[in-house]
C-alpha cells in the first residue's frame, strides 16, 4: 500500500474530474461541429472545407476516445487504491515506485515491467 492513502485518493479525484471536464468539452465541440456541418455539409467529399471538417471531425473523437480510456485508467486506479492494491505492479508484484505513481498516478506497473512489455 502506498502512504499517503488520502493524498493519493485526493489527486486520482482531481485527476478525474479534470478529464471528467476535458471530456465533456470534447463532447460539446464534437456537436458544435456536426451541428456545423448539418444535413447540407454531409458530403464531406465535393465540400471544398470537406476535409477539413472530416479532420476535425476525427480529431476530435479521437481525443475523446483517450480521454474515455484516461478516465478509465484513473477509475481502476481508484478501485485499486479502494482495494489495497493500488501502487503495487500488476507483472511482478512489487512496489510501484513513489516517483512512477506521481508522475502516472494510474500505472499498474513498475518501471522495469513496464518496459518489458
């Protein structure tokens, strides 16, 4: 178990709902641009800004997706540390090092194990 356990519960819920609030960011430019585009812009292909919009369209779901993903990496992390395995590698069971955890709160391995993979 890592010390601190209120320090670290603190920075995975702030971790959270910073992405928490980057998602739904995302989310509200990802309408803004369907909406945009409306039934007239679908044919993104003889649209001269076409390209564009699918790009943007694209980029931004795919900032999206990671976001999601992020979130659920902290979210395990959370159960983790709820469970008392959090700060303690998936691989070798040994020790996450502090200075791993600070700078990727949701790591599930240590250094060595993850640089293996």
């Amino acid at each position: 178990m890592v010390a601190g356990q209120a320090e670290v519960s603190a920075v995975l819920a702030a971790e959270r709902a910073a992405i928490c609030q980057r998602l739904e960011q995302l989310e509200r430019e990802f309408t803004g641009i369907v909406e945009a585009v409306g039934p007239a812009g679908a044919d993104d292909e003889h649209d001269p800004e076409g390209a564009t919009i699918a790009f943007e369209r694209q980029h931004v779901a795919a900032l999206a997706s990671q976001a999601r993903d992020h979130l659920a990496q902290i979210e395990a992390a959370m159960r983790r540390l709820a469970q008392g395995g959090y700060g303690i590698c998936e691989d070798c069971a040994q020790p996450i090092p502090a200075a791993r955890l600070a700078a990727r709160p949701a790591a599930t391995t240590c250094l060595s194990c993850a640089t293996r993979r």
